[in-house]
C-alpha cells in the first residue's frame, strides 16, 4: 500500500474533474509539503479555486485521489469530513464576515462552533488572534465600521482562529490598496511559520505571491502547466508563462472562449459582421 511521504501534508494524484462532458480538471498531480507557502496561480477560470473546493470536500474527484495527511478526501462521508475539516482553515475571497456580528464574535464563532471552552479562556484566544493580525483594538466594531483591508485581517483571524495544519486562501489580495496588499501577504508568510501550518493561495498576483511563496503551481486550461521556485519561474521562457507573468496582451493565453467558427454561428454575416466589428 502507498502512502504520501511524512514531509506532505496534502497530495493530489491523477485528479480529473469536471461538470457533464466538460472536464474542468485534467490529470493533476500536486504535492504540498508541511510549512510551505504555495501559490497555485493561472488565470480566470483555469480551474484554481475548484482544486480548494475537491481539497475541502466540497466536490469530488471524477477520478484520482486528494489525499490528506493519508487521508483519501473522496470516499469519507459526512461526519468524517466534518472532523477532517477542522484542520483545515479557509480565507474565503473579500472576506465573507458576517456582517451582524462584531469583530470579535466573527472571529469566535467557529471557536464557539466546534470547542467547549470556557468563555473566559474564548475571549482570551480571539483576542491573541486579532492581536495577531493587528486588530486587537477593533474588537467591538462592526463589519460595516471598517475598511476592506481591515475586514480581510478579521477573516484572516478567523480562519486561524482554530490554529489549522492547513489554510487555504481563495484570491486574498483581491481588491485591496497596496499597503494592505503589503500586509496582508506579509501576515499570509508569518502566520504559516507562527503555526507551522501549510498554506495554498490560489491567486493570479505575481509579485506578491512570489515574495512569499516556496513553490508554484502553474495551471492553463485545468491541466498542470509548469511548476517550480518563483525563482524557476521567473527564469521560464516558456510563452504561456512568460505572457502570464509580464501580463502581455499578445501570446498563447486566448481572448475567445472556445466555441465554433464565427461563420457557423453567423452564417452569410459573417464576412459583414467582421467588418463592422
């Protein structure tokens, strides 16, 4: 019987998915080692956020096993899933806070969720996590009464507000300014090491992932396309990489959806449609 190496914590192997006949994900093999940073990176419906998703157990493999500390995600059912995912902790995109709760209480709401713990001993841990992330002193406000940058450190503190072995971060820099892009990536770096956690970004902002990032997955049309240090990939020239990372308009990387010709679709237009547009 195979088992993943002690220094994986997560492992995907020959994973497919997809939705009827169409295949989101073709043939991916990942390994992600514990305490690393790594980025999975690829533009707008590549397929990156669906692999958080099979990782969570939200969706399941059509083929192929995602594999947790041994674990194979697929097969378990619900109850198991449940006690395998409170190791897991999940940095949604913008956020996602519950905008009837305080600060605080966001952040204590998976600790009330899934321990017994005192609420003295409860105060005390959210306030280590908020301190964490800088927002000690935010505790009694309201969703409402802070900035985009600030809401994102509150999600942060909740996601690791049960100290998980794995967070997964669903594009994290996403509409903010660049110095709370800046703090926020730092916090992303610290906060694995702080833990000894794994993380995951899925993501498509070059410099910032690079700069903390150990190791990048590469993803084009939901099929591993290169992988490597940032440092490796920064030295590709590769063209579909190369057009990724310089963000150049002219490559590989297609405008068009794919679909049939324009004439099929146009018919005898075609040729007068081209010309107007």
């Amino acid at each position: 019987m195979s088992h993943i190496h002690s220094d994986n914590l997560l492992e995907l192997r020959g994973v497919d998915f997809g939705y009827g006949e169409r295949l989101v994900l073709k043939n991916l093999n990942m390994c992600f080692k514990r305490g690393q940073v790594v980025a999975v990176m690829g533009g707008s419906g590549c397929g990156k956020t669906t692999i958080l998703r099979l990782i969570g157990g939200l969706e399941r493999a059509r083929r192929g096993q995602v594999l947790f500390e041994d674990t194979d995600i697929g097969p378990l059912n619900s109850t198991e899933l449940y006690a395998v995912r409170r190791k897991m902790g999940m940095l949604f995109q913008f956020g996602a806070l519950f905008t009837d709760m305080s600060v605080f209480d966001n952040v204590a709401f998976a600790l009330r969720e899934h321990t017994q713990l005192s609420e003295s001993m409860l105060q005390d841990l959210v306030l280590m996590k908020l301190n964490a992330v800088g927002l000690r002193g935010a505790r009694d406000l309201m969703p409402a009464e802070i900035s985009g940058g600030m809401a994102r450190r509150v999600a942060l503190a909740r996601t690791i507000a049960l100290d998980p072995t794995l967070i997964m971060y669903d594009e994290p820099f996403a509409g903010l300014d660049p110095i709370s892009l800046g703090i926020t990536a730092n916090l992303i770096r610290t906060l694995n090491q702080a833990l000894g956690a794994t993380s995951i970004l899925v993501t498509h902002d070059v410099p910032e992932s690079f700069a903390i990032a150990d190791y990048v997955y590469f993803i084009v049309n939901g099929a591993l396309h290169a992988e490597g240090s940032p440092q490796q990939l920064q030295a590709s020239t590769d063209p579909t990489v190369r057009q990724f990372l310089d963000g150049e308009t002219e490559g590989p990387f297609s405008f068009h959806y794919p679909g049939a010709p324009l004439a099929a679709d146009f018919g005898l237009m075609a040729d007068t449609a081209g010309a107007r547009l």
